[in-house]
DNA sequence: GTATCTGCAAAACATTTGCAATTCT
DNA sequence: AGAATTGCAAATGTTTTGCAGATAC
C-alpha cells in the first residue's frame, strides 16, 4: 500500500492544478498523502514530517488541511469523531473500518447508487458512507 | 417532528431491556432524544435539560451519553466532525444534511443495501451514510 | 452497607486565532 | 515593496478523568 516515490514535480502540478501555491510544506504534506495511504489525522501527518522539517508546526498542518480540502484536493471522513481524518479526494469511494484490526478498506460507491434513497429532488453534494465491522481476517 | 408526552414508564421500561439503569437524569436524557428528534450534541441535551435539573452537570450527560451508546440506545453520527451527534439507536437509516438550512434528514437505507460494495466476507456491525447536499426547498 | 451514580474541578486533547517573523514574487 | 505563508504562544471548545458526596438496592 506504501508508493516508493513520487517525483516533486508531478505534486506541484498537482497543486497548482488545484489552485494552491506549492509552498515546501504544501509539497510535503500533499506528498505524506501519496506515500502512506492512510487516511491520516493531522496529528500522523505532523509525527510523520517533523524530522524532515524540523521547524514544522502543527498550525501548519491544520493551515494546509483546512486550505487543501476547501481546494478539493482532500476531504475529511468523519470516521470515528473526535479526531478527523483526511483522505485523497474521495469522490466515488467511501470507507469501512474493521473494528478488530482496525485496518481501513477503501470501498467503490457512487452517488447514483444512493440517490434512490433521498427525499425528492434532494442533490447530493457530497457523501460518505462509514461502515464498521468486521473484515475475513479478523473473522476466524 | 415533536412528541407532546411520552409515559416515564414506558421510557423506563426502554432502558431496562437495554440493561441500563433507569435513573432521573438517564430518563429524562432518554426522553429528550423522543421529545425532540433533533440528533442532539451533548451540549444540547445540557442547555435542554438544565432548568429541569438544576443540579445537572455536563459531565452526567457525557457519562450517560457514552453508557447509550455502549448498551445500543443511541448511535453517535459523525455528521461534521468536531461535535459528536446523537441519534436513537439508526440501524436501517442514515442522515442527509441540507448544507445551506442546516436541516437534518432521516433517509431509508439498510446494510443489505450497500453489502454488494463490500470486499469479500466483510461483516457490517454497524454503518453511516452521510450525505451533504441542498434539499428541495433551498434549490430555488 | 456496599455498589452505583452524580457532579465539581481540573486535566487532556484537538483545533483555532492573533500576531510577528519569514519567504516568495 | 507587497502579498502570502509560516510558526509560536495563547485561547477556545469538547470530552475525559479523579475524586468526594449522594443515592439506590
């Protein structure tokens, strides 16, 4: 699940696509994404960049988060509560935490398959869909 | 969308089939969720219940809120993040969000709706769907 | 009379804000 | 120079914890 490596100009296109200036930090922070697949809080993505930008700060990290998911290039799932968690634009995907090992599985879902649900005429602007349960591993 | 009564008895019969001990403050938190289907914050419940129970503390609504959810009365919805939502105990329906009323809105769906999205063997003990958009009324 | 429940005060934790220093163009 | 970005320190808001007194069985 882990990339190896991600040329640093590929992720400035990236954000400059997305309207965001590609600062050092924004780099890293976009690039923490791509490595660790982990749907991370800003907590692990602070633990995970403070050896390489020593001067790091958490405001940082919450400045970007908050820029980054106004911009659409993340989004916030709201999986457990207290602590939010960030994941790549998750547009037709959502989430499905095993409550044993905890691991996360990406699930494919689209809006069209809910929308048969909604109250008339309602527009989904967007959704998540959060399940918790049990996955094969844990299940013997 | 507001209950004018509910019989304390009946709501006492409620909490003890789920194992819960059937104190004032519990009952009246219980009564709360049926009196107003309004999927409250534990502040909520407080401000609500504060001049009933003068005596009533904050922390009387975490400990009961938490011993609900345990015991299955109530399910937390991460519908925004930073403050936890309660809800009656949600298994077969989920939450549509109107972005710009702020109106909450119970939708119908069950898990065996959303299985077939599922890796292999994964077993739903509990789901969300949440869903942020603009109903009916504010599309105009 | 012992276990449970309540509620105060303080602590913990995540996140936000104000502002000064730094960096980029 | 001027605008945007960073990061420190302090503030905010929500939830948790420790503990003493009250209540229930």
């Amino acid at each position: 699940m882990k990339k190896e490596h991600v040329e640093i100009e590929e992720i400035k296109k990236i954000l400059t696509n997305y309207d965001v200036r590609p600062s050092f930090q924004r780099l890293k922070v976009y690039e923490y994404f791509i490595l660790n697949r982990n749907h991370p809080t800003a907590e692990m993505i602070f633990q995970g960049l403070k050896d390489i930008i020593p001067s790091l700060s958490r405001t940082t990290i919450y400045n970007t988060l908050k820029l980054f998911t106004q911009k659409k290039l993340i989004q916030a799932i709201p999986l457990d509560s207290n602590t939010i968690r960030y994941d790549i634009n998750h547009d037709g995907h959502a989430h499905a935490k095993c409550i044993i090992c905890g691991e996360i599985f990406d699930i494919k879902i689209k809006a069209d398959d809910i929308q048969h649900t909604l109250p008339d005429s309602f527009e989904i602007k967007e959704f998540d869909v959060i399940i918790r349960g049990c996955c094969k591993k844990c299940k013997k």
